[in-house]
C-alpha cells in the first residue's frame, strides 16, 4: 500500500455497508489516536494494579504475621522532639517512638492505631515488631483484614475497569464506523500533528453534510502516502459527517 498514489484516495474502491471486519480493520481501530491513548493508558493501570495488589498482600501477610508472632517490647512516644511528657498522644498522626530490642536501640516515626489503650507521652506501652526488621513496628493489637489492606488495589481496579471499558467502546465505535458509516469526498484544508499520533499525519478536512461543511480530522499513517492541501479524499463518516476514520487504513 505504500506505492499507492495519493490521487486515488479520490476514486478508490470502498465496499458497500455493512463492510466486512477484517483483522486489519480490527488492528486498524485499536490505532485511532484517542483509542490507542486509551489502549495504553488501560495496559498502565492495569500493571499498576498488579503491583499495588502484590505490594498490599505482602504488606498485609508481613503485618499479619508481626502483630500476631512478632516480639512484644517496650516503647515510648511523642509528639515531636521537644520531648514532652504527660501529654495524650493523638491517634491516626505521625508520633516519635523509641524502643530497645535485642540490646540495639531504635528511634522511628509513624501513626498510633486506636486500641483499647490511652497512650501518653514518655509513657511506657507495648508495641510489636518484626524480628527480621526491627525498625518496622505496630501498636495493634489484631492485625487488617486482607480486604482493609487492599482498599488501594480495590480503587485501582475501579479506574482498571473503567479505562478498559472506555478503550473496548471506541475501539466498537471506529469498527461500527468503518462497518456501516457514511462515503463522503472531504477536502484537505491542513496538515495537523498530535502527540497523540506521533506515527500518523492529521489531515483536517471539510467534509459537505446535507448544506453546511464540517471540519472534522482523520490520521494517515506515515507509512501511507499522505494526500496534498487541497486534494478531495474519500473519507467514512458518521451520519451527521461529524466524525469520520480514513477508509485506506482499515484496508491496507
């Protein structure tokens, strides 16, 4: 198809609606610009939500196992480095905490975790850490449920869903367009480039619709000759000539 003369875009032959799907007019609807955006950005959460899943059960396994086998050892907290005792230490916000396991100090910051416990500043309370990593501690007293640790890979997978779904529908939209859309003859008023479509040459067409033109752009692979400014090229549009995909990709 790279031979092909940009003239013909004019006169070359498109089948009649409803046209046959193919597997290039299948390939060639996943790589319209806005759905291949989508494509990717779909393939992007879905890794995500592959590591956030993986990193929320280890962490919850770590956790599980910490709280209910680590050692039990003795600590004290404050609010800040002024180090002042007697006062109520809040819960939920990051607090200072100091603590002495197997003969090694350790100084580390974090959240108290409501409990059954009042803790105080510079008063003693018992926390557990994991032996294999001292410096990782908690103040619980019964470990997460598996789906509390997950509440990240849960909101991941919502936006998995919807961006997969999202790309699945353009890419039926491009292929119902190429299957039963409209011919028309668009005139090539500019070029247009996208980062959307780094591979691809925008052309911007007025394209005639009952007694008014619409401007509406379509993407030329480079691969493919690119028609000239002020060249007529067949194009496939919706109803309304508001939208349209260029017939020789999805017959290449």
């Amino acid at each position: 198809m790279s031979e092909t003369n940009p003239d013909s875009y004019a006169t070359q032959t498109i089948p009649e609606a409803p046209r046959p799907i193919t597997p290039t007019a299948r390939r060639r609807a996943f790589m319209e610009p806005v759905t291949r955006s989508w494509s990717i950005l779909a393939i992007l959460i879905v890794v995500t939500l592959i590591g956030v899943t993986v990193q929320g059960f280890l962490d919850w396994r770590r956790n599980y196992r910490m709280i209910n086998n680590g050692p039990e050892v003795q600590a004290v907290a404050f609010r800040d480095r002024s180090r002042v005792k007697g006062r109520p230490l809040p819960i939920g916000q990051t607090v200072y905490i100091e603590y002495e396991y197997n003969g090694q100090k350790y100084q580390s910051q974090g959240p108290l975790f409501r409990t059954d416990e009042q803790y105080i500043e510079g008063e003693p309370f018992t926390i557990r850490i994991d032996p294999e990593n001292p410096s990782v501690w908690s103040n619980r007293k019964v470990p997460t449920t598996m789906r509390e640790s997950m509440v990240g890979s849960i909101i991941t997978a919502i936006f998995a869903v919807v961006a997969v779904a999202t790309a699945l529908m353009m890419w039926w939209k491009n292929l119902r367009l190429w299957q039963h859309g409209e011919v028309r003859v668009g005139r090539v008023m500019e070029y247009r480039t996208s980062a959307l479509a780094p591979r691809s040459v925008g052309l911007y067409c007025a394209v005639r619709s009952g007694r008014q033109d619409n401007l509406l752009t379509v993407y030329v692979p480079q691969s493919l000759p690119v028609p000239e400014v002020g060249q007529n090229v067949q194009l496939i549009t919706n109803e309304a000539g508001t939208a349209g995909i260029f017939p020789a990709n999805y017959q290449a």
